[in-house]
C-alpha cells in the first residue's frame, strides 16, 4: 500500500453518474427497494434444484450458453414459454425468449436497440425508478402521462400524441408497466389496453410492456399481456424472476420477435447472464413455481394489511392510500406540508428508509408529499415498529399527523 493514492479523476469518461455511497448496511426498519420476504425464499428446494441440475448436466458449464445458444438455457426459455401462455396469454416459441441478467439489463437493451440522446417516450408519471434513471442518463426527454386507478390514462396518451406530432415529434417508445404498477399497484384493464395498441399503431410508436410484478397478484387473475393483445407485433415485453423468486438471483428476460431479438442480441455483450442461476431456476420452477407463487402472494397479502393496519393507526387519516391489486410496494399521500425527501432523510437517522416519490415520478411538485413503502422485506413487528417510528419523526418535522396512535397530540407545555 502506497501512501498516496493515485488521482484518476483527469482521466475519467466525462457524463459519469454520480459516484456511489459506501454501502453502510441495511436500515433498521427498511421500506425500500425491491426486496422481498426472506422467510418465503424457497431454499430447501433450490437446495435441491441445485443438486440435481448440477449431477444431471453440471459438464454443460464448460460450454457458453450451456450447449443452449446465446438465448439463454433452453429449459428455462420452454418453461417460460409454456408458463406466459398459460397465464398472460403469450403465444411464443423459446426462440422468441431472451434471458437477462435481471429486468434492469432487459431495459438497458431496449434501450440500446431503440434510444438516442434527443429522443422522446412516453412513460407513466409514477414509474419505476430504475428506468426513469435511465432515461435521464441517455438524454432522453420523458413524457409523463398521468395515472388513475386502472393505470395509466389512455385519453393522456392520445393527447401526447397528438401534440408531439403537431411538433413533428415521433416518440420512441410507450412504456408502461400495466400489471400492477410500479409504485401505485394498480392493474390496467383489458379495454384501456386494447386502446392503448390502437393508439400504438395510429401513431407508429411501439409499446414498451413491463411485467416485471405481475406474478404478484392477490387473487391470482390478470389480463392478457399488451404483447398477447398486438395483432401487429409493436409490443416488446420483459419481465423477472426477482419478485417471484429471489431479486439477488438476478434473471429477467424479454419477449420479442426474432427480427427484434437478432437485433438485441448483439448489444447483450456479457457472453451470457449467469448460468448456474438459468439452470436452478428452470429445475425449480418447472416442479414448484405454480405452487409457490400463490403461498408468496399470502405472505405478502398479510404483510400488505398489516401495514395499512399501522398507517392507519399511526398516521389517521393524514396518510392516504389505495389498496394495491398486487406486489410489494404501497404509494402512499401525505399532507402537502410534507416534503418526503427531507422526510427520507430525518427518518433514516432514526432507522426508517423510505423511498421519497419524485424519485419515482416525472412530475416531482406532484409526488413531493408522497412516498413508496416496501412491505415485502420487514417483519410484521418491524413494519408496525417502523411506521411508528417513522410518524414520529414526521410529526416532529413536519407537524403531521396530528394524532398518533389514536391519540390526539397535546401541545408541549
């Protein structure tokens, strides 16, 4: 070890992301991200899918692509062709499947097969984090549409639309993430989805489908997919294992055309995502995804009330909120005074994370009292101990909610 260090700042790539903060560990009580429930990871059984995938073609890991091609593993590719016809109604081949090292590289590649700085999309005004990063990064403008409870409004689509091509704008792509969204929960419904592709095709703009959460939903029903739908084929769908799974085993995948996947394929330039993940999750999923997925919806369910439960009891009616229709995050309202990304802050000092909404939104004056809550990875006693903790700290900041556990606040003498 020298005793100076040397400076590579004079030699870094201009337009680099801000440098990443030194991981300190989990908050105490931590609602963010995409975490789920460790005690509904099924271990014994990946345990098992682990051992006997490995004896039965463990000499496969000496070949890229596991003798499979660079789609990914085969049997991965036929489960999942069999199970999106079965439940989104996806009529594809394992051809048309390509298997990502998470929903997050399935976006960078869409993104790289169809976006230039300059561009323009169409994005729902609350949307996933993740992409809205993205987009900013590449130098993409982001139309925001607004959302209601069935998802996002396609009579704003239209109007966008319409506006952008009186500007002789043609926008590269309507992405949407229309099985319970991500963060509000809601579901779009088959008519608005059905509008929302006659729109796609007047206007010559494809439709951009994530599908990443749509496992997750309580009673187990959900409309076709938008890619099911497309007479025409302007539909590229992604989805991910992470949620219904496991998020650190990081295998997402997109469902395409072959003209669309052969031109995606050689921007994916990692040699192949994971392979010993592609190999357990086919084994598992084959026998017991049909089986776990409804128990994880339980738990998630239950965890879902008792947050609402607490919110409730904590915040009254300062904190408004919708039932989501699935998933594992809760969009929550709190009164205009508050400012959750200055809330975000003081509440971590005190062992509560949160995400603040305009980091989710492309509007930030609307979401700046809102925030996503995680409820998939707290206990019940650490969801209900947090939220306490957390209107504590709100009301300290912020001077709501006026009641705290059904208990009216008295002025401090």
């Amino acid at each position: 070890m020298t005793s100076a260090s040397f400076d590579f700042a004079p030699v870094l790539a201009p337009g680099l992301p801000a440098p990443a903060a030194k991981w300190t560990g989990l908050a105490r009580y931590s609602f963010v991200g995409g975490n789920n429930d460790a005690d509904q990871v099924p271990v014994d059984r990946l345990i098992a899918a682990v051992t006997a995938v490995l004896e039965r073609e463990g000499t496969t890991l000496a070949t890229y692509g596991l003798n499979s091609g660079p789609l990914g593993y085969l049997p991965l590719r036929e489960f999942l062709a069999a199970k999106l016809g079965r439940t989104a109604g996806i009529a594809c081949s394992s051809d048309e499947i390509l298997i990502t090292s998470g929903s997050l590289q399935a976006i960078d590649l869409v993104n790289g097969l169809l976006l230039a700085r300059g561009d323009t999309v169409l994005i729902e005004q609350e949307s996933y984090q993740g992409s809205l990063n993205r987009l900013a990064r590449l130098g993409v403008k982001a139309v925001g549409i607004p959302l209601d409870g069935d998802g996002m409004r396609v009579d704003a689509v239209a109007a966008a639309l319409a506006d952008l091509k009186s500007r002789g704008i043609r926008p590269k792509y309507i992405y949407t993430i229309p099985t319970v969204q991500n963060p509000t929960g809601t579901i779009m419904g088959e008519q608005r989805r059905l509008e929302l592709l006659r729109l796609s095709e007047e206007y010559g703009v494809p439709i951009f489908e994530d599908d990443c959460y749509a496992d997750l939903i309580w009673d187990g029903r959900r409309p076709p997919a938008i890619y099911a739908m497309s007479k025409r084929g302007g539909v590229i769908h992604i989805g991910s294992f992470s949620k219904s799974i496991a998020p650190a085993l990081r295998v997402g995948y997109i469902v395409a055309p072959w003209e669309v996947l052969s031109r995606i394929l050689p921007l994916k330039t990692d040699a192949g995502s994971g392979a010993l993940e592609q190999m357990v999750l086919a084994e598992f999923c084959t026998s017991h995804f049909s089986e776990h997925v409804p128990k994880l919806t339980r738990g998630l369910r239950a965890k879902l009330e008792t947050l609402m439960e607490a919110l409730a009891e904590q915040f009254g009616t300062a904190a408004e909120f919708e039932d989501p229709k699935g998933g594992i995050f809760l969009w929550v309202k709190l009164p205009d005074v508050v400012d959750t990304q200055k809330l975000a802050q003081a509440s971590l000092a005190s062992g509560v994370a949160i995400n603040p909404g305009p980091e989710w939104s492309t509007d930030k004056g609307h979401s700046r009292s809102r925030m996503r809550l995680c409820f998939a990875s707290p206990s019940h006693d650490g969801i209900r101990q947090g939220v306490a903790v957390l209107a504590e700290v709100c009301r300290r900041e912020f001077g709501v909610p006026e009641r705290i556990a059904n208990v009216e606040q008295r002025a401090q003498a």
